[in-house]
C-alpha cells in the first residue's frame, strides 16, 4: 500500500473510531435513561461505523489480533441486536467492545507517530 492510501486509511479509522466510540457511550446513556425509541436508528449506524472501521484499520495492519478481537465481540454484539436486549449490548459495549475500539485507536495513534517520523 502506498504511503499516501496509508495516511488516508489511519485518518479513516481513526474517524470511525471516535465514531464508534461516541455513539456506544450515546446508546449506553440512552439505555440508562429508557430513551429506546432512539436505539435502532443508532444501532445501525455503530454497525456500519464498525464495519468501516475494521475494513480501514485491516488496511494498517492486515494481520493485526485486534481485528479479529472485533470480529469475536461484534458476534456477540450481533445475537443482543437479533434479541433487541439492549441491556445486554449495552453491557457488551462497555466491557467488551468499547476496550477493543481504544485498543484501536491507540494503535492507530503510534501509527500516526510512525508516519510522522517516517516523513
């Protein structure tokens, strides 16, 4: 991968990072304040946020645990979601992926500082 689609690949991810992050701690909030009519719409979009985010990230580091650490948490994710038990994402979110989301991004953030040195 070049230099120039690597830049764009941390910048992505580091996006859907903090994306993915944010919107877990909203729909948590949410849950905690019985605002369930709000969840679905959110729900789809942390999906999609973490599908971008690990097609990005893979474009970093293809061989890197912490994708496939995602993928096993997005599993379980995914059978809460099916249930719409939203208790039970939300304590997927805060013990299980959102550990792995600042995960990500802190190797992101010594990519960033790899690039940085390399230019």
């Amino acid at each position: 991968m070049s230099n120039e689609n690597t830049i764009e690949s941390i910048k992505k991810a580091s996006y859907y990072c903090q994306s993915c992050y944010t919107s877990m701690e909203l729909f948590n909030d949410l849950v905690e304040n019985r605002k369930l009519e709000l969840l679905n719409p959110l729900l789809a979009k942390i999906i999609e946020d973490i599908s971008n985010l690990i097609r990005f990230y893979s474009n970093i580091n293809s061989q890197d645990l912490l994708i496939s650490d995602m993928n096993s948490k997005l599993e379980i994710f995914l059978d809460g979601y099916e249930n719409l038990d939203y208790y039970y994402i939300k304590d997927i979110f805060i013990y299980e992926m959102i550990p792995v989301v600042e995960n990500i991004f802190n190797e992101i953030k010594r990519n960033i500082s790899v690039q940085q040195n390399y230019n």
